[in-house]
C-alpha cells in the first residue's frame, strides 16, 4: 500500500499551520542612555543645590504675597464723642448730640492698630452760631495717618439756644428712710437756704427751688448735720458751688392714745365686794411720747379711793394709777358714783311638815 504525503497546506475550511516562534539574537546590543544623563543632572542640581537659600526664597515670596493681599484697603466703624464751645450769654436748650457714627477706611493692618477711645472728642464751636443746623464734617476729626473718613452719621445737628439770666431760689432738702420708732423729723434746714442760679430764661421762669441730693434718717434717733449738693436741672447750674450743709431735728414721737372700756377699781381700806362703781368702766386718753404712751398703757389703772370709813353712796373723782411722768391724761367720765351693796335679803324659813 502506498502511503499519502500530507500537503503543506489546508484548503479554506481546514486549521492554518501552527506559527513559527522568531528566535532572538543571542547577542542584541544594549540600548545607550547617555544621552539623558545632562538633563537628570540638571533637574538634580534645581531641586537640592542650595536648599537653604531656596526655602528661604519661598518664605519670602509666599510672605510677600500674604502681605499685598491682607493689605488692601478696608472699612470699619467708630464712635466719637462731641463737646460744645458755647457762647457766654447764651444757653443751649435744645437736645446735645453725644456721639457720632463715622466709618473709617485704610490699610487692614493701620485699622488693626486703630483704637477709637484715643480719639480727641469733635468740639463744635457755637459762640458765633444763630440757631438752626450744623454741619459736622471730616476736618473736624484727627485720624492717624494713612485713614480717612468715608461716612459721617448724623452729619449735622440741630441747635437752639435761649438766654441766660440768673435768679435766687430756695433750696428743698430731701430726706430718704425713717428715723427709729418713738422718733420723727421735727425740722430740715438748709444753709444757705437759698441760691443764685444760672441758665436758660424760660426754664428759671417757672422754677422756684432747687431740690438736693436724698439724705438718709433711716434708723436715727439724733439730730444730725448733713453735707450734700444740690441736684440742678439740665441747662441750670448753681453760681459759686453746689454743696450745701442741711442741718436735720429729730425729736421723740408725739401722741395721742385714746384707751376705751377700762375697768374702774377701788383703792384704800374698803372692802371692794361690798361697793359698787356707776359707771363700771371709763376711756383714758394718754398724750405724750410714743415710747412712754406704750409703756404707760400696758401699767395704768383707774381708780377711786375709798376708806373704811365711807357709808354712803356718792360721786367720787377717778384718779390714774401707774402713770409715769410726763404723760397728759384725761379721764371720760371724770367722775363716777360709788354706792354700797345692799345686802341680801335672808331666805324664807322653811314650811313646817
């Protein structure tokens, strides 16, 4: 039998011949980097020659940038006082204008150091001003240097001035509190008792004293010597001072104590149980200091005396026992009529059985 020799290749529907492995050269040269060796030493030299001197660089410009951007211009808001530089013969009667609201602008590290309470006040000056609106402007005001003055609120202020005259009138203590109990203020004297006062005509037309500052009595029981000043209206203040000495009187508490349906007794050598007393019961008025209007009333006794010796019924005068001195009293009937009791009569004997 012959054998069949297998073809190279296969028709379009048969499997491709398997594919041959390319061998590879036993000695291939390698490839020459010497020409990248410039740049690696290059870029080594810029990133760690002279590290010191490079941070140092960076410090700087990022500092540099920092500063020229925190140190734009910015704005903040202050408060300034005002102070008025009047006229002699003129009062100012209409509202004073205490502060302002200015806005202030500059550098943010010139505001980080700004501190308005060093500021000088703003002295608007009124001696050669009529009355109506002034203008308050920047001029006016001392800033440090490098800020400057963008807003100004209320920036103008209305006056209205009045003349001024003088007048005397009377000075009105004030007290404050209560003396101890039993006590009161019998007198207040100020010295001096009146005072020359200076400001506007129309508010002095209808003012007649000048009240002072409030003086405590709380819990006094002695007279005492005071020093206080005097307490003046706006726009009104006193010529020569305004301390004055006030000179307070306290005295013990008089009263009048009216002491209904007091119970009479009987005093001396009789046996009470065989008189009795018409009416039985009186009203003691007792005046005098409070203290020993008190004490008196809790001691007294009205009373009649009687002797052994009294037999018949008549009007006897009613007499205090156990009152101290210096206490008045009156007695409400200030006599009354004593009669002896009638004996009882005897019981009937008992019937016989």
């Amino acid at each position: 039998m012959t054998t069949r020799k297998r073809p190279d290749t296969i028709s379009g529907m048969g499997r491709s011949p398997s594919r041959q492995t390319p061998q590879t050269p036993i000695n291939k040269p390698k490839p020459d980097h010497s020409a990248d060796r410039p740049l690696r030493r290059w870029i080594h030299s810029a990133l760690f020659d002279n590290v010191g001197l490079k941070f140092l660089s960076m410090v700087l410009a990022i500092t540099v940038f920092l500063l020229v951007n925190t140190d734009r211009d910015r704005e903040i808001t202050a408060r300034i006082g005002v102070s008025y530089n009047m006229p002699s013969d003129k009062v100012l009667v209409s509202e004073r204008l205490e502060e302002v609201r200015v806005t202030i602008k500059g550098p943010w590290q010139r505001l980080r150091k700004f501190d308005e309470r060093e500021l000088d006040r703003i002295n608007i000056d009124l001696r050669n001003v009529q009355s109506g609106d002034v203008t308050i402007t920047p001029d006016m005001i001392t800033l440090p240097s490098g800020l400057s003055i963008t807003s100004i609120s209320p920036r103008t202020v209305r006056v209205a001035f009045d003349r001024r005259v003088d007048k005397i009138v009377e000075i009105s203590p004030q007290l404050a509190g209560r003396p101890l109990h039993g006590y009161v203020v019998s007198e207040v004297k100020a010295n001096p008792s009146t005072i020359k006062v200076r400001g506007a005509e129309g508010t002095l037309a209808a003012l007649t004293s000048i009240r002072t500052r409030e003086i405590s009595v709380d819990s006094r029981a002695e007279s005492f010597l005071a020093d206080t000043e005097l307490v003046t209206p706006e726009s009104v203040e006193p010529v020569g001072g305004s301390q004055v000495s006030v000179q307070v009187s306290i005295d013990e508490e008089l009263v009048t104590r009216k002491l209904p349906g007091l119970v009479v007794g009987l005093s001396g050598d009789a046996d009470p149980a065989k008189w009795q007393v018409s009416p039985a019961q009186v009203e003691v008025t007792l005046t005098g200091a409070l203290l020993a209007v008190e004490k008196a009333k809790a001691a007294l006794v009205p009373v009649v005396k009687l002797s052994a010796n009294d037999t018949k019924a008549r009007e006897v005068p009613v007499s205090i026992e156990g009152l101290p001195p210096g206490i008045g009293v009156r007695i409400s009937p200030e006599r009354v009529k004593i009669s002896p009791v009638k004996p009882a009569a005897p019981a009937p004997p008992a019937p016989v059985p």
